[in-house]
C-alpha cells in the first residue's frame, strides 16, 4: 500500500465563537456546509502525497451533508484514495456528518 493509499485521520475542533456561526442560525448555530467543505481542503493540504493525487486543480465530485455541525464540536476528517480521487468522511465520534469524493479538477 502506498502513501496515497493510506487513510489520513485529521482531528478539527470547531471554536464555539468559530465567525461561521454568526448569523447561521440564531438560537440554533450550524456551521455552514461551505465551512465543511473547507475543513476537509484543509485536512487534504497535510498531506502532499494525497493532494499530489488530484493535481494543482481540485473538484468536489460528490459531496452529502449528513447532520449538523454545532459550536464547539470535535470531528475527524478521514481521506483515502478512490478511484483516481480521494474520498472522504467527517465524523462527529461515531456520526458521520459529511462524505465525498474529491477528483482532479480540469486542466486550464
């Protein structure tokens, strides 16, 4: 098994005075999918070999919201090769909150 092969387990704790939650919603604060999504962008640039993968141009293949995301919560962010991408879950401890894959965006 390669590197690029290998799971990449990535812990995130969301501040619970994160700027996302502002106004996202009152009373009941989410953190927004685009924030997500951007976690897992993150997580994926620790790791030069699995980002070398998808080459200097990213897309978002396929991408689920599962369940919300509130202040102060504790996740992980799991990448794995798929395919010629790299799939990914975000888990709060045994809830999976997002999945998806990530591929090679178009060449410019």
């Amino acid at each position: 098994m390669s590197a690029a092969d290998a799971t990449l387990a990535i812990d995130v704790h969301i501040a619970p005075d994160h700027a996302a939650f502002a106004g996202h919603f009152a009373g009941n604060p989410v953190l927004p999918g685009v924030a997500l999504a951007a976690l897992v962008f993150e997580a994926l640039r620790t790791s030069p070999t699995h980002a070398a993968r998808l080459g200097s141009s990213v897309q978002i293949d396929q991408l689920k919201f599962l369940a919300p995301v509130g202040p102060g919560a504790s996740l992980c962010i799991h990448l794995w090769a798929h395919g010629r991408g790299i799939a990914f879950d975000v888990r709060q401890a045994a809830t999976v909150v997002a999945r998806g894959v990530l591929g090679p965006g178009a060449a410019t």
